[in-house]
C-alpha cells in the first residue's frame, strides 16, 4: 500500500551509489548494446506554468554537486572477471545533459508525448554521465514540462524518483541553493583520483578480486578445460546459454505458455498514452476487493486488455504480466534494488471480482517464493556474467517475446511539489518496453495515480483503445467502494 510521508521525511532520505556497478547494473548496460532492449526510461513531469530555465539549471548544478554519480561516467573493466566502474567525466558539460526546446503551435498534448518518445529513443552517448533534462515551453494551456531520463544502469525506477527529489522544491518560492563551479568540482574530482595508487596490476588483480570467488574459479576452470578440449568449449557454452534461458525463464514465467496472439509482432516504435485515477477511490476499490492499489492496478490492467482483445475477436486470450518486487529499504535512495516477476491470467471469461483474485493470489504466490528463493534477477546477472554480450541479448530477446504487457508501480510525494516555483500538476512514467508489447507504470502523487503508458503500436495496434478500456476497468473497479471523480484521460 501507499504508505503517507510528511514532506520532512519525504526530503530526509540517503542517496548512496557504489563505486562500482553491481552485476544487475553491469547486465543492464550490456544489453542496451540491443536496441531493442534499452532498459531505461524517462518521464513527462507536467507544471502549472512554464519552468523557469535558469533557476532549474541552477538547482540542477547544486544536485550534481551533492550527487557525485551525475558527473560521473562508466569506466569498461581491463578485466573480464570485473564489472563497470564509474569515474568523473573530465570533460563534464551540463549543457549537454540539459536542454530548453519549445513545442511547435499549437502546443497539444500529444506534441508533448510524441516529443517525450523522441527523446525517451535518442541512444545515450556512453562515453558521457548517463542522464538528461530537456525543459520544454510552448504548451497551449499555458503549462510547462520538464522531460527526464535516466540510464538503468545508475538507478531504478523507485531510485529515479528519490533523485528527482534533488530538484523539487516543497514550497513555490523556495530559497534557491548557492551558485556552483562545476568546472572547481570537477578539478577536485580528478586532483583526488590521481593520488590514488595507478598501479595496473594491483587494479587489474582488485577488479578480478570483485567478481564472484566461484565465479573466477568456473571461468578459470573452463578455460583450462577448453585448451585442452575444444569441443568442451562448445559443449560448455551451450549449457551456460541454455542455463542462462532457464534462469531467464523462471524470472519472467516463460515456462507459463505463449501469451496474446494479438501481440506477436514487435518492432521498436512506441506511442505514449496517458490515464489519471483518483488516489483516495483507488485506495477505497482496493480496500473493499480485499487487496492492495498495486493489485488493483494490475486487474485494471488485465481487464482492459482483456476488453481490447474480446473487440478485436479474441477473448479467450491468455495474458502474460510482469510486475516489479522493489527490494529497497525505505532509508535507501539511488541504485537498483528491484526484480521483475510474471504472473499469467487464463484465458476465459472471468468476473470483475474473479479477475481481481487470481491475480492477487498469483502475485502474493510470486512474492512469497522470491522471499524463500533469493532474487532471481541476481541468478541471471550472474550467469550472464560469463557469457557473450550477443549470446544474452538472444536469450533476454526471446524471453521478452512472451510477455504481453510489463507493468510498474512507484510511489512520489503524497503533496504537492515545484520545479523552480511551477507547480507539478501531471507525472508519466515512460517504462521501459524491451521487447514486450507495452509498458504501464503508475505513480502516485499528490492525491492522483498518473499511470503512462508505453506502447509498441506493431503489437497494440490500437494504442488509443487500449488506453480506453483500461479507464474503463478501472471506473469498474472503483465502482466496487463508493467514489467521487472517474478516471480522466489526459
């Protein structure tokens, strides 16, 4: 559930960031070397009025004064055995990382998506920090946005956030922080790493130190064994990959069956979509099913999808979802502390409330055997760590073709925030897709749940109405405890 937070609370939370990628992070940035699996995504932050640029460029530079991975750029390992590395970007440039652009008149909402999705696509320059601000004026209501994205390899979706708390303000006039010479940090940031010991062997043995003691001895072990035996090599990394697609398939259900037939095609393009839900109703709904808002997010989900197919002649459809168990700790902000799971609805007919059922059960099963289990997602990264970049991509891109719709839930401030004195009025999530047919992510902020949505219009051919019957699931299920405003679409 929605846990409530004071602002002090909301403000007064650790940002911590190893030195080096954890071997989840270290596989996020290998697999974005496939476009089609980008992992990262972005978000459309929607203000009563337009954000004023120099005031955020300012508290942009005091943020990356006080967060040292924003300067920050990824350092490949001499060593096979050692992950990534993160080291000051000498050449840091804020003015690269953000950006001010105007929309086209007349300014529509659906200029500002389309614009996000550009942005959301644009590869990252992965010899720079991996993030990046494009503050965009010109909307016809007179409102602003600010669009933000944030490569996977720093931080998740939870960790996002807590970074974006850096920037907001609680009260419209909020005291700016002091002016900063980024160039001065920078200098300091290199003065002190050269002091440090530049010896290449002793890095060389430290890296090999950080991978997995059993690991180093497998590998160490198979390369003997392959000198001696060439068909051993072969023999041995079709069981590395084949172990790889058994791990990858217990984490996304692939065992579970093929998902919809409607969404087989895939491709790159995506559209975005919007759905606002009254939080306070949402809470109620979820309340009287006997189950959470996430429970209740996920049955909106399936129940739309399953509306969708019945209109377009397969109702007897089979759903594949994926959903996220954060594994972060409430006093935790930045990194990755996450992994994804699948739960499959059965085909049929099935009520409001018998929809409503399986899915909680199946999420609570999935919940309480990675609790037993360990995390998954670590038994992958591990694996992959001793595979070829091209032979994981192959595996990870035909797990993602099982799965339907990937969904999300993250929790924002409970009141009202700024952005340089504009008030914050709208939050999508832009999840990423990797290959599935859609993302949906939902955020709670401010007394609304804001859910975006990401499709990949060769599958969902209709993005639209898709979007629709969702709403409407989720008017449904609202029904079920009384509620005083409907979903609204953007």
């Amino acid at each position: 559930m929605i846990a409530e937070q004071t602002a002090e609370q909301w403000k007064q939370r650790d940002v911590r960031f190893e030195p080096t990628m954890s071997a989840e992070e270290a596989l996020m940035w290998r697999v974005e070397t496939d476009p089609w699996l980008a992992p990262s995504g972005g978000m459309v932050i929607i203000t009563d009025t337009p954000v004023d640029i120099e005031m955020f460029r300012r508290r942009i530079a005091y943020a990356i004064t006080q967060l040292p991975r924003l300067r920050e750029r990824v350092i490949e390992p001499s060593s096979p055995l050692a992950r990534p590395e993160w080291q000051t970007d000498r050449d840091f440039d804020l003015d690269y990382h953000l950006r001010h652009v105007a929309l086209p008149a007349p300014g529509e909402r659906r200029q500002l998506f389309d614009l996000a999705i550009r942005l959301l696509d644009d590869p990252y320059d992965r010899s720079r920090p991996l993030w990046m601000f494009t503050v965009v004026d010109g909307l016809a209501d007179g409102r602003g946005a600010v669009f933000g994205k944030l490569h996977h390899a720093v931080s998740d979706g939870t960790g996002a956030i807590r970074l974006a708390e850096m920037f907001m303000e609680l009260e419209p006039d909020a005291p700016q922080p002091p002016d900063v010479d980024l160039d001065e940090v920078i200098r300091a940031d290199l003065d002190a790493a050269a002091t440090r010991d530049g010896d290449a062997v002793g890095a060389l043995v430290a890296a090999a130190v950080k991978a997995p003691l059993g690991l180093a001895r497998a590998v160490a072990g198979e390369v003997a064994l392959s000198l001696a035996d060439p068909q051993h090599a072969v023999e041995a990394g079709t069981g590395a990959v084949e172990s790889l697609a058994g791990a990858i398939g217990e984490l996304t259900g692939g065992d579970g069956g093929e998902g919809s037939p409607l969404f087989g095609q895939r491709s790159r393009r995506r559209q975005l979509e919007g759905l606002r839900v009254p939080l306070e109703d949402a809470k109620a709904a979820a309340k009287a099913l006997g189950g959470t808002i996430n429970d209740l997010f996920v049955t909106a989900v399936a129940e739309g999808t399953a509306r969708y197919h019945a209109r377009h002649e397969a109702a007897n459809s089979a759903l594949n979802l994926s959903f996220v168990v954060s594994t972060r700790h409430d006093d935790e902000a930045g990194g990755n502390a996450f992994t994804p799971t699948m739960v499959r609805m059965p085909p049929g007919r099935h009520t409001l409330r018998g929809r409503f059922e399986i899915l909680r059960g199946h999420m609570a099963d999935k919940r309480a055997a990675m609790e037993e289990g360990g995390n998954p997602l670590a038994t992958v990264a591990g694996l992959a760590a001793a595979l070829p970049t091209s032979a994981i991509t192959r595996v990870a891109r035909d797990s993602a073709r099982r799965v339907d719709i990937a969904t999300s839930n993250f929790r924002a401030a409970p009141f009202t925030v700024y952005i340089s004195g504009a008030r914050i009025v709208e939050n999508y999530t832009l999840g990423p897709v990797m290959g599935t047919a859609g993302n949906i992510t939902l955020m709670s902020y401010d007394g609304s749940l804001d859910i975006g949505m990401v499709f990949d219009p060769a599958a969902v051919a209709h993005p639209g109405e898709l979007r629709d019957d969702i709403a409407a699931a989720f008017h449904d299920l609202l029904a079920e405890a009384p509620a005083s405003d409907p979903p609204t679409r953007p």
